[in-house]
C-alpha cells in the first residue's frame, strides 16, 4: 500500500507510521511526506528515512489573493504524481476542501485527539482535558476517520479510549493520548490495507 503523509509539526505519528513498517508490522510504503511548515521535524524524520518530501505552504497563494481552493487543487496535483492508496493526515493543520477530497475519495484518512462527536477542530486534547476537569467528560481518547468536508465527522475506522487519572496534569494527559495515537494510526492503515487485499 502506498502511503502520503501529510504533516505540520514534529511527525511523531509519522515515526510510528516508519517504525511499524521497518519492523514488519505494516506492509506499506511511504511514498511521499508533505508539510505545510518548513520547520517542521517530521521532514527531517522523513529525510533520515530516505523518504521524499514536499515543503507546500499556503502562505504564497494568501498573499497573491488566491483562493483556497487552489491551493488544494495544486497539492492534490502534487500528490497525484505519486499514485497513493491512502493519504494519511497525521497533524495536518489545514481543512482540506472538496477540491481536494473529490480527487481521492475514501482514500484520506485523518488523526484527531478526541472521541467521536466531541471537540471537532483545534485543541481536542486541552478541550478534553479541561471538560473533564469540569466534570462534562468522563475520559478522552483518539479517532482515526475517513475525511469529509465537515470537519472532523467522517466514518470512524479506529478509535481508542484514553482514560483521565485523578491528579494527570494536561501535559500527562497528552502523553497518554500520543502513545493511543502511534498505536491507532498504525492499526487504522493496517485495517484498510486488509480490506483492500481482501477486494
């Protein structure tokens, strides 16, 4: 299965994505990593695993007054050349419009901090653990979904259930949440790759 990880920060969930498949334990290949920021780490995790990547901001088309949708009409030219199986948005900080969904539909897979119908967008692991110290939640946890243009609410293929102890602090919390995360993306990919060889 070839992969294209799109990332925006230090790529951790990318290093789970290239552990897993060094040791045997995910047949795939990652043909590409995109990121929106040039100093993002997980370019350089990237390079010392020999993988390809694209630096592919926003910011160019923002300041020629271009529109959104252009700018997801040329990444998805960009990832199209490399023929992916699966686009996985391992910290991605963009929506990505139709524009680009319609190029690769059922084929885009997101990895969001929070549980299924709780803290759509930014920030799900502070908001998580903030609710629960308000007594609003019992828990917090992961999903990977397939992406639709409704921002974190597409079909749920893994989630994982993270628990809150008494006296975690948000950063304990967090660390908990990235060790789910390393383990549901895997599996998720995992999931799909069978059930594509099962076709």
């Amino acid at each position: 299965m070839r992969l294209v990880v799109l990332i925006s920060g230090s790529g951790s969930n990318l290093q789970a994505i290239i552990d897993a498949i060094d040791s045997g334990h995910l047949d795939a290949k990652i043909a590409l990593v995109v990121s929106n920021r040039q100093s993002a780490y997980g370019l350089q995790r990237a390079d010392a695993a020999g993988i390809p990547t694209l630096y592919f901001p926003l910011k160019p088309y923002r300041d020629a007054g271009q529109p959104r949708n252009l700018y997801d009409t040329d990444l998805a030219d960009q990832i199209a050349l490399h023929t992916p199986d699966l686009i996985v948005l391992a910290g991605w900080m963009h929506i990505l419009s139709p524009a680009f969904l319609n190029r690769f539909p059922r084929q885009v897979i997101n990895l969001h901090p929070a549980l299924p119908g709780t803290f759509p967008g930014t920030d799900g692991i502070r908001r998580t653990y903030e609710a629960y110290q308000r007594g609003e939640v019992e828990h917090g946890g992961c999903m990977i979904h397939y992406v639709i243009p409704e921002v974190d609410a597409g079909d749920v293929i893994v989630k994982e259930i993270v628990p809150i102890e008494p006296g975690d602090t948000l950063e304990q919390f967090e660390e908990h949440i990235h060790a789910a995360e390393h383990r549901i993306i895997v599996e998720a990919i995992r999931l799909i790759a069978g059930a594509g060889s099962a076709k």
